[in-house]
C-alpha cells in the first residue's frame, strides 16, 4: 500500500509539473515538433540531466530504498527492432495528437475531456498490442490441423 | 489565482526530482505508459492495481490540482489536433493516432517520460534509441503535416 501511495504522490507531483509547464497544451508540443520554441527541449533535457545526476549519487552512495528496502540499482536494456518500430509509430501518434501518455492523463486531469477519447484508443493499443505480437511469433507454430478446425 | 507558465530551468529540475524521488522511496522507474498497461491488465480487479496504475492516477490528480490552483478547471471536449479537422473526422483522427500511440508504446516498452525521461538519464540505450526514433519521427511528420495541410500557424 505503501509503494501505491508513493506512486500516488510522485503522479501528482509529475502531473502537477505537466501542468503548470504546459506540456499538457498539444500546441506548446506542436510548436516544439515543428521547432519553433526551445521550451520543451530545454526542460527534457534538464529533467534528464537531474535524474542522471540524482541517481546515481543514490546508487554511489549504496543506500536503500526508503519504503521497499532494496538497494538502489537498476539494470538497462539493449536496443532491438521493437525499439525503433514501436517508437516510429509511437512518434506518428505523438506528432498528430500533441500528447503523449503522460500529458494526456494531466490533461484529463485539468478538464480536457478530449483527452478521454485519446485515452480510449490508447488504451485500446495498449490493449491489442499483444495479441499483434502474438500473431507474429505463434503463426508458423499452429499445427495445420487446428487452423483448419477454427 | 493566476501561475504564468513554469520556466523550464525550474520545471525541468522538478520533473528529474520526481524521478530521483521515486527511485529513492521504491526504486522503481517512472513512466506513464505502464499506468496504462497495468489498467488494460487489472483494470476489471482494481484491488491488483499496482504502483503504475497509482502513478497515473497520480498524474490525472496532479493535473487537476493545478488547474484548480490556477483556476483555469473548466470542462471542454475542444481539442486542438492543427490539422482542419473537425466532427467525426477530428473524433476518428483522436482514436486513431491513440490507437497507433498505444500499439507503439507497448511495442517500444515505453513512451516520452519512460524512455525518454527516465531510461535516458538511467543509461539505457535502448531509451536512447527509442527517443531519437520518436522524436525524429514526430518532427518529420509535424513538419510534412503543417506543409501538406497548412492547417497549424
């Protein structure tokens, strides 16, 4: 209960943040996509570099996670085909909407309730995405019997 | 009361505190895709809701909190996607793009805050290449937009 109520609190804290910088407005992310305003990348950049910064002095300095009482440590991942595939259609989604998921929930959040219907089809992706896979990889494993039976 | 628009050299430290804050508390990352993730898989037993759900939970709430400080909480469908939109191609448009966001995210295990925010600055590559690939996609596409529609400006 605890860790929910931890992320409760840095959710409202990220989103009060979204807010207040109006990254919730799709026409600020527009006119960064379109490269007319430095704003936004000057504030995921610094937001990244405090981060960097930040946890790293956590883990250099080996202490343990306040509510979980592990220690500070993460591990990373390589970059595969999924990486770049999802995130290109990721960013066609991103460039027509002005919003991304986490502005999107700030978003719904102040009153634009527009946003419900962007979280309607996210949710749906979200959703189907897995079965999409699934057809990919399980397909060529679906013995001939069991496809004609469908 | 009025709150003109958070500076970026404040916004930005904030957003990377929260990072370092959740990392300190539970040491998990941030992301808001997972939230999403956690509501399509356990949304029908809110009682398996876990941290992710609670983070967006968190986020929608933040929202709310500052537009009710600010005074600026008032209800619209308005949208504004640039493109001439309007009616149910505006309201397919919106389904749409979500839908592509949705299969994308989860596809790249992440969206902007979860790889971009916070898989960048913990080192991962794979966020690296996740960002670049969604903003150079985003920034293309934005400009073929605004050029073949003229409809933003």
């Amino acid at each position: 209960m605890r860790v929910r109520l931890a992320g409760l609190l840095g959710g409202m804290g990220f989103g009060f943040v979204l807010s207040w910088a109006r990254l919730t407005d799709p026409t600020v992310i527009r006119n960064m996509l379109l490269l007319r305003e430095a704003h936004v990348f000057l504030i995921m950049g610094s937001a990244i570099a405090v981060a960097a910064i930040g946890v790293r002095l956590l883990r250099i300095a080996g202490v343990t996670s306040w509510i979980t009482r592990e220690p500070i440590g993460w591990s990373v991942q390589q970059p595969e085909r999924r990486h770049v595939v999802g995130s290109a259609l990721f960013g066609a989604g991103w460039s027509v909407l002005g919003t991304c998921p986490g502005p999107l929930a700030a978003m719904i959040g102040e009153g634009k309730l527009s946003g419900l219907i962007v979280g309607a089809g996210l949710l749906a992706g979200v959703a189907v995405q897995p079965t999409l896979k699934r057809h990919r990889t399980v397909e060529p494993h679906v013995e001939l019997s069991n496809a004609v039976g469908l | 009361m009025t709150m003109a628009r958070c500076p970026w050299y404040i916004a930005g430290p904030l957003l990377g505190m929260v990072i370092v804050g959740l990392r300190a508390a539970v040491n998990k990352p941030l992301g808001a895709l997972g939230g999403y993730i956690d509501v399509v898989d356990h949304g029908s037993r809110p009682s398996h809701l876990g941290f992710s759900a609670f983070l967006l939970l968190g986020i929608v709430l933040g929202g709310a909190l500052f537009a009710n400080l600010a005074g600026t909480f008032s209800p619209t469908w308005v949208y504004s996607t640039g493109l001439p939109l309007n009616g149910s191609w505006q309201l397919a448009a919106l389904l749409g793009a979500g839908l592509a966001m949705g299969i994308g995210a989860r596809t790249a295990g992440g969206c902007t805050s979860g790889h971009g925010l916070c898989g960048v600055s913990l080192g991962s590559s794979a966020s690296a290449v996740s960002i670049i690939t969604f903003f150079a996609t985003a920034v293309a596409l934005a400009h073929a937009l605004a050029w073949l529609l003229g409809g933003t400006s």
